[in-house]
C-alpha cells in the first residue's frame, strides 16, 4: 500500500502546490487524482516515484518510507504513463516497449518476446510492432505507452491524464481497456484526471482536490457523488450527477414484465389476451425472441402482427447486468415510454415501464440513505 501522509510540495518560487495532503492508497485498485487545473495532481504523482521530492511529510510504501529506498530501485517498481504517451521516436514499438526490459540487462531477444505478448495485452496488433510512434495513431500511442509501463511488471503504475488527448470513443475504448488489464494483472494504479466522468468510471477510490493542492474529498465514486462533501465537491461533480449515480445501482431487482411480449406469429386470440389497461403496447419479437419493435395498442387485434406497422424498440438493456441508469435511458428513449430488458444473447426477458423503473430509483436513493446513515 502506498499512503501519503501530510505531504506538503512547495517549490523553491514559494508556490504551495500540495498542501499537507494524507490518502491511504489501497493495493490492487485504481485510485484516481482529479481536480481543477494547477490544483497539484501532477505534483502527487511525482512525488509517489520521487521525480519531485515532498517538501514535509512522508510517502510510505508498503509501510517504508520511500526516501529509504534508491530512487532508482523504486522508479523501476513503478510504471509511468504520461498524455501522448512520451515515446522514443526513432524506436520501433517492439522497441519502445522493450525500453526498462533492456536497461534491467535482459537479452534483446527475450525483452521483444515480452514486447510483443504485452502488444497483444493493451491490444495493439501484432503487425504495428515495427513501426515508428509516427506511423501509428494518437490511440495507438497511448496503448504503447501503457505496453512500455507494464513491461518490467512493476506493481504500480502512476498514470498522468494519459487518454486527455484522445477522441471520446477512443477514450472509452482505452478505458475499458485499462479496467480489464487491472482486472488481469492486479496492478496498484493511481490515475490523474481532470474529467470527472473518468474519474467515476475507473476509480475505485476517487480524491478531488482543489486549488491550493488541497484534498476536498476522498471517496468511492457512488459515495462521492451521493454524498458530495462540500459545495466545490458539488458543482465539480456537475448538474445530472443524480442519473449518473444511478450507474451504480444494478437493474436485477427490477420487475420486468412478460404479458406484453408476443411472438410475430402469435394469433389474434393470444395477443387479445395479452393487452392490459396497464400495459397498453405489445412488444413483439422474432420467433428467436429477439426483438422486432412495439405494436400500438388494437393494431394487433385485426389477425396478427405487421411487422411494417411496427414502431422502433430503441435499444434494449441487458436485464440485471446493466445498471437502473440503462434502464431508464432505455426507457427514455423508447418511443413507447417501456424500457426493454433482454439477456447476454439479445432474447426478450420482459419490459419495463418508466414509472416502475422511477419507483425503483427512489427506492435505491431510500437505501443510500439508509446505507450512508448506518455507516455514520
Ligand atoms: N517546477 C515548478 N516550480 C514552481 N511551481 C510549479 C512547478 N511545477 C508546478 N508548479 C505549480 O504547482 C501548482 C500545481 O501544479 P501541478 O502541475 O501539480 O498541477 P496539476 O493539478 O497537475 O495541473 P494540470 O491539470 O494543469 O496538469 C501549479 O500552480 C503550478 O504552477
Ligand atoms: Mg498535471
């Protein structure tokens, strides 16, 4: 475990950039630095490796204190991640990433062979391994650069906003990403951003701090957002910060009903019998019990379904794996207002309406509450 412990940076100008900063870092977890610009993230970092060296207080790692260890030895257990990534750019990417492998003495041979099995982890393929940083893509770059971190397997690895300069889908693919290699490999990560989305979605535990490299907040994320510490924290985490909660809460309790679903071939009688004052559209499937969209209330009755006159199912959410915020996005955008659930393989499991999904939400927030009080 890494904990700092009253570090305070100031730097020779006078300038306070971290501001007696305590976080208990925990193992095997992201942790993520995030805040305004300028409020000390970077700072942090480099002060865990002792690229900047605290001006007070101590960093203990694994309960040592990191100025008892050569610098040296300590670098070499921690990867570092920088924004466009901070390659050689006459190195081939086998090369790049074979960099720490090589100083630490290993053969040419062996430290390619690691190069290429840690290409196929951040998953870039096979075939880029020749190429030059220039010759690849900004998202590309980034996926090297993780590779070249992870090389000599450190058991940390410091992360500086690594995917700010990368397009969105990108980002989120680099980011599902990292959470399936820490997944894998266990590594101990802390991560600096300024996007608190990001922050939301990687972090296990997340420190907002403020300007004058104070800490504002430590937390896990549905802790943050439901029980934000102070008006900063607030207005940090932004205005729909009551959908985004809802991420963390699983649409398995939710009732999903089978009445209204028919199969294209049902009859007259059956669908007759399936349409309820409660839940007036029918959804209607393929005989697969995939869906093929909504039926308006009575189009079905005159003899069977016209899959021509069916109205759009939006997009359907994986019932019980998904999250409520899913669920109701589904519903949202449902043109019938019922939000449709299926399995792992794309089959009906039931629909949902909005109300009983917004039933469900205050029932979540009622159990936060409850939750937040018991752990008062
Ligand atoms: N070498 C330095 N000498 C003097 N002041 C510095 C030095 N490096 C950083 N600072 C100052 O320390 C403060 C914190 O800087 P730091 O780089 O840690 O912020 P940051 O949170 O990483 O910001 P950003 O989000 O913009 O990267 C800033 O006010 C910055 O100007
Ligand atoms: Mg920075």
């Amino acid at each position: 475990m890494i904990r700092i412990d009253s570090v305070t940076k100031r730097y020779p100008d006078g300038t306070v950039a971290v501001d007696r900063l305590s976080l208990e870092i925990p193992d095997r977890s992201i942790t993520v630095l995030v805040g305004p610009s300028g409020c000390g993230k970077t700072t942090t970092l480099r002060m865990i490796n002792r690229m900047v060296e605290p001006s007070e207080g101590t960093i203990l790692i694994d309960g040592k204190d990191s100025r008892q260890q050569p610098v040296n030895t300590l670098r070499r257990s921690m990867g570092y991640v920088i924004q466009n990534a901070g390659l050689f750019q006459h190195r081939t990417i086998v090369d790049n990433i074979a960099t720490v492998p090589r100083m630490l003495g290993w053969g040419k041979e062996k430290a390619r062979a690691r190069a290429r099995e840690l290409m196929e982890r951040v998953g870039l393929d096979g075939s880029l391994a020749k190429r030059y940083p220039y010759q690849l893509s900004g998202g590309q770059q980034q996926r090297v650069g993780v590779a070249r971190a992870l090389a000599a397997d450190p058991p940390v690895l410091l992360m500086d906003e690594p995917f700010s300069a990368v397009d969105p889908i990108v980002r989120k693919g680099l980011q599902d990403e990292l959470l399936r290699i820490q997944d894998e490999l266990g590594k101990t990560i802390v991560f600096v951003t300024h996007d608190i989305d990001e922050a939301v979605k990687i972090g296990t535990m997340v420190a907002v701090m403020r300007t004058g490299g104070k800490l504002a907040q430590y937390a896990p994320p549905a802790e943050l957002l439901s029980n934000p510490a102070d008006a900063f924290v607030e207005d940090f985490l932004g205005t729909d910060r009551g959908i985004r909660r809802l991420s963390f809460f699983p649409s398995a309790g939710l009732r999903l009903l089978t009445t209204p679903v028919v199969a294209v071939d049902a009859t007259a009688e059956q669908i007759a019998a399936r349409a309820t004052a409660e839940a007036p559209y029918l959804l209607v499937t393929d005989m697969d019990g995939r869906p093929l969209g909504w039926s308006e209330p009575g189009d079905l009755t005159a003899g069977g379904v016209d899959p021509a006159r069916l109205l759009p199912y939006g997009r359907p959410f994986v019932a019980g794996t998904d999250s409520l915020r899913a669920a109701l996005d589904c519903a949202v955008l449902s043109p019938t207002g019922w939000a449709v659930g299926v399995d792992a393989e794309g089959r009906v499991t039931g629909v949902v309406s909005q109300q009983t999904i917004g039933e469900a939400i205050r029932g979540a927030h009622a159990k936060g509450r409850t939750d937040a009080e018991a752990a008062r």
